[in-house]
C-alpha cells in the first residue's frame, strides 16, 4: 500500500497548485488588460458583411493598430452615417465618436466601406454599385461627405477613408 501519493491525494495536491497558480496570474491580471479609457489610436468604422470582419481585422493589424482602436460597426459603414435612407441610425455613430473621443481619447477615424455592398444598394439602388467605375464613384462620394461631416462635428480628428476588396486589398479615398 502506497502511503502519501495516492491517487486522490496527488489530485488534491495539483489542484491546489493549479490554484495557486491561477491566483497568482489574477493578481498580474492588471498589468496585462488595457483599460477601458485611455489613449488610443483610432476609431474604426466598418460594416457589419461577415465577410469583411476578417480581412478588416487583418488589414488594421497589418497597420500595426491591433488593441489601439475602438470599432463602431454597422450596415454600409459610411453610408450608414451620411445616407438619407439611413437616417435614423446617424445619431447613434456621432455618439460613439463622442464616447470613443472622451474615453479612448482617439486621434482619428478609420473608415472602411468595401465593394459589393448590400447597404449601398439599399441606400442608393443597384445601378450604384453596378460597374466598378459607378461602385467607386458611389463611395467616392460618401467617403467625402463623411469627411466633411467629421470636419464639422470633430474637426480635430484625422479622418482616413478607404474601400475594401473583399480580398483584404484595399484602395485609399482622401
């Protein structure tokens, strides 16, 4: 008969040092989170496509942005906030900015619209988007009007405007 280390008992014992352990990193916990307010680089606006949740999110790490922005995402991205059609939802974005200026104390906005999206031809009808000439004219024009509306509600943020491919390639708007 083993005496000590029998089976319950070695059990017992690792779970305690698994305790231990746990314990110990919680106290580190601090350290390693970020806090909800602070300095952060940017906001970024994008839409809600599953299809663009990744390569967005490949793209702003590739900037090296990654745990630096806060993200509002909806519906068209930009087109969500200057479309006519959309117009209900406009208050709900500058308030977010509002909140992500005074809690993140952000620098800029990151704007990512992408191709082939649904939103524009909600907000602008199919012809919009049909032709990548009329697709990046359509967006051309939004991403302006976006920038000249952060231009008079928050002029001190830097505004950056692109369009996604849906292969993560993107084309910059100024």
């Amino acid at each position: 008969m083993e005496t000590g280390h029998g089976c319950c008992g070695g059990i017992a014992l690792d779970r305690r040092r698994l305790l231990a352990g746990a314990v110990g990193l919680m106290a580190f916990r601090p350290l390693l989170v970020r806090a909800a307010s602070g300095n952060y680089e940017a906001m970024v606006l994008a839409c809600i496509d599953p299809r663009m949740q990744e390569p967005v999110f490949d793209y702003l790490k590739k900037r090296g942005l990654g745990g630096q922005y806060s993200q509002f995402t909806i519906a068209g991205a930009a087109i969500a906030v200057v479309a006519p059609k959309f117009a209900d939802w406009h208050k709900a974005f500058w308030d977010n900015v509002g909140a992500s200026t005074e809690l993140h104390n952000i620098k800029r906005v990151i704007v990512i619209d992408h191709r082939d999206c649904g939103a524009a031809k909600i907000a602008y009808g199919a012809d919009s988007i049909a032709t990548p000439e009329k697709e990046n004219a359509t967006h051309r024009a939004v991403l302006a009007d976006f920038r000249k509306q952060v231009g008079a509600r928050a002029p001190k943020l830097v505004v950056e405007t692109g369009l996604m491919a849906l292969d993560g390639s993107m084309m910059m708007f100024s």
